[in-house]
DNA sequence: AACCGCGACAACCGCTCCTCG
DNA sequence: TCGAGGAGCGGTTGTCGCGGT
C-alpha cells in the first residue's frame, strides 16, 4: 500500500534552499519553463525533489509573489473568505493577488486564527464560542443557509481558481517562455460554471444571483417560494438567468441610506450605506432559509449599491481593538459601530449581535466582491 | 554569556484529484 | 473503463531569530 515516492529520495537534499540553488531553479525555470517538474532537478543540476523545487518557486521564486506584513484588508478578506470556505487555503489565494496558498495559511495559524479566538470567536466555525445562544433565534439557521451558500461559491471559486492559474501562466508563459501548462476546466464545478467568454470573471455570481433573487422576493412581496436552499444544489439555480428557488422567511439584512459621508477613503463607492438586521419574528415552516436577504441595495434600475467603506471601517476597528488584550467598545446605536464589542450588555445579546454582524460583514465582502473587478 | 521558550515562516509529507495512455 | 503517474492541496514539522531569565 502506498505510493511510490515522487522522486528517488537517495541523495536528495533537504531543508532550506541556498541562494545558489535558487538561482539555479531560477535560471532554469526563466529559460524553459518548469515543464514536467518531476524532470526539472535532473535537468536544473539541483539536487532536489521536483515537489520540493514546484515549492520552491510557487512559494518563494515566483516574480508574482508580494512578501511582506499583510494589509489589514488583507485580513479581512482572509478572515471572511476563511468563514465561507474553510481551510481551502488556494481558493482563498485566488482573491488576494500575489500572496500564497502557504503564506496565506501560515499567516492564518500564527495570527488571525489567534486574534479571532482572543475575540471570542471559533476560528473554525467563526461563531461566538457559546454558540448555542444562538439558536434562540435562529441564526444558527442562517449560519446553515451560509454553508449552503458557501457551497456554491466553493464549487465557483474552484473553477474561477482555473480561470486564474490559466491566464497567469498564458502571462507568465510571454515572458519566460513557460509552456504547456495551462489547466483546463475539468472538475464538476467548471461545468457547472463555465467560464464567460468575452466578460471579465465575475467574482461570486452565484451569491449575486442568489441576492437578486432574494430582493426582488423581497421587494415584490412574493418571498414564499418553496425551494429549500439547505437542501443541496439541486436548487433550482441558474447564473445567466438568475433563477434561484428559494426560501422561507427568517431574517433579513436590510441596508438603509444614511447621512454620514464617506471618510475611509479606501474605495469611495458607495459608502454611504449603513446595514441593519431585522430577526423575523416568525417563521413559516421548519424549513430553514431566508427570504428577504438584502446583501446589497437595488435601486429602480436594478442597480446594486454595496457598502464596502464602513465595512473595512469597522472591521478594521474591530481587528485594532481587540488586537489587545481586553480593549472593548461601545456599540452606538446607529450601527457604526455595532461590530465592536459592548461591555455593558448581557451575553446573549452582545453574541447575538456580534454574530449578525459578523455574517452580515461576511456578505458585505461578498457583495463588494462582485462590483470590484477581478483582482488579476 | 548561556539557556530556554516562543513566534514566525519555510519546507516537508501524505493524501487526493486530475490527466492520459 | 481503469490504473499509473504527475500535480496540487492542506496539515504538520523543522528551523531560525528574538526576547526574557
């Protein structure tokens, strides 16, 4: 049982890479390509595995690579990237240009998975520890109805990730003569998702389709479908038409104009949206879902207006304040700061809503990430 | 100065998935 | 259709540097 080895051991080198050998894998890798990286060590002179010079390079070599301390939005598009998809460490690596699948998960172990637990927050689960307040309400629902969703962006990440690795290496392959390795769409999720020729790669489509479907329920008045959306994705869903089946009644995000103007200056779209939640006070049937979940603003022309400043905004207070030890805030009553934490309140509702607020910030990104052009 | 503990990060290992004959 | 081999992913370990004692 088990595989042979990829590469004869004996006489391999191991441990950390000398500046000669990564000139050598350079070298070589500029002028021919990596090709078969089974073949590559022979072919370089190293005396290395070809797992540990793919390593090598993807990690470290590669001119694309950005070194250096993470941004806080970086953090954050790790931290809510991490929430809908787990540890898929290169689906995550897709959204944040020039950093690594490795580098992203060392980051994620040695800091942000200890700053969440400092918060309170299960870096696994992303929930508030105690977690069984809050199926009080029902957000553990709507924590399920994510997953589902997660589901789905898993299953388009996965094929956007092809997308990427392609038209890197078609790039990649201009410049340093890299060839024949550009992956084509194989897995269920590319068919599911087939690339759209002639249009920028659209993060996140089917959370976009799902959120059209969901307003416009909401705006209509007709929210009662039938579809169950925890079911599996046999949910009628459709990108181009944007047919979703779904859901009952629940809960619903609900974004309301406020007056504030927008002083992050980190995007300066739309940031004068402000986000609250409204629990539904009663539930159609047992079948878990949401209906009027309104991730993002629709106007009459069906535009979509998404708040992203305030998000980084309080997301990056939130991070800042509870980098320390036991740095609390207050939470005001118009919601600009209803992320951080509140001393004064009782443990139910202070989770509570730090959790609503925690998935609310989790779609917030999602939907930002459909109006920002691919990263690549 | 020496030792120890800890954090950060690079690298390895084993498994799974994908491709191709 | 199946199996072998290659590539990639995620978990884990090893190594190094730094601060404290």
């Amino acid at each position: 049982m088990g595989r042979a080895p990829c590469c004869d051991k004996v006489g391999l080198k191991k441990g950390p890479w000398t500046p000669e050998e990564d000139q050598k894998l350079l070298a070589y890798i500029e002028e021919n390509g990596h090709g078969s990286w089974r073949a590559l060590p022979t072919k370089a002179g190293l005396q290395r595995c070809g797992k540990s010079c793919r390593l090598r390079w993807t990690n470290y070599l590669r001119p694309d690579i950005k070194r250096g301390k993470f941004t806080v939005q970086e953090e954050q598009t790790i931290i809510q990237l991490h929430a809908l998809l787990g540890n898929r460490w290169s689906a995550i690596a897709t959204h944040l240009p020039k950093r690594t699948d490795n580098e992203i998960k060392n980051y994620w172990n040695t800091h942000l998975k200890k700053r969440l637990a400092k918060m309170g927050i299960d870096p696994v689960s992303h929930k508030p520890k105690n977690a069984t307040l809050l199926s009080i309400d029902g957000q553990s629902k709507s924590v399920a109805n994510l997953s589902h969703m997660a589901q789905w962006e898993s299953a388009r990440l996965e094929a956007e990730a092809r997308l990427v690795k392609q038209s890197r290496l078609q790039c990649t392959s201009q410049n340093t003569k890299q060839v024949g390795l550009a992956d084509q769409p194989s897995t269920v999720s590319d068919k599911l998702f087939p690339p759209v020729s002639g249009a920028p790669t659209s993060c996140l489509d089917i959370l976009k389709a799902l959120n059209r479907v969901w307003s416009n329920k909401a705006g209509n008045g007709n929210g009662n479908g039938n579809g169950d959306l925890e079911s599996s994705p046999t949910s009628t869903l459709s990108t181009t038409g944007g047919v979703v089946e779904s859901s009952t009644n629940m809960f619903e995000f609900v974004s309301g104009k406020s007056s504030r103007s927008c002083d992050d200056g980190t995007t300066g779209e739309g940031c004068d949206e402000e986000w609250e939640f409204k629990a539904k006070d009663h539930m159609v049937n047992s079948t878990a879902g949401f209906n009027g979940i309104n991730m993002s603003s629709i106007d009459n022309n069906n535009n979509e207006h998404i708040s992203r400043g305030n998000f980084l905004e309080n997301f990056t207070d939130l991070l800042l304040s509870n980098s320390g030890t036991s740095n609390h805030r207050n939470v005001q009553a118009d919601g600009e700061s209803n992320i951080g934490l509140a001393p004064s309140r009782d443990n139910n509702s202070y989770y509570e809503e730090n959790n609503k607020n925690y998935w609310n910030n989790i779609l917030n990104l999602v939907n930002s990430s459909l109006q920002d052009p691919p990263l690549f």
